[in-house]
C-alpha cells in the first residue's frame, strides 16, 4: 500500500503552517510520529474553538 502524495503534503503543510517548522524537518519524521503532531494539532484547534 503507498501512502498518497496529495496526503504526505496536506500533513506536511498543516504542521508547517502551525508550528513553522522547515518542510526537511517534517520529512525527517518518522510516518506515525508525523500524525502525532497532526492529531495533536487538531485537539489544539478543536479545545480552541470550543474556548477551552
């Protein structure tokens, strides 16, 4: 199974865009360690909007 390119670069923006980390730095990440960060984001975004 490969894993989308249209996926690795909305996982790779979305954790740029909040942590402006460089895009080498996001790559190096290990696949799961990656979506750590993306989930991690979302929980953020999502306490955020409740006004958490």
């Amino acid at each position: 199974m490969t894993y989308g390119a249209d996926r690795i670069y909305r996982e790779v923006s979305y954790v740029a865009y909040h942590f402006h980390w460089p895009l080498e730095a996001i790559l190096d990440l290990e696949h799961p360690e990656r979506l750590r960060y993306v989930d991690q984001i979302a929980d953020i975004n999502t306490r955020i909007s409740q006004g958490r």
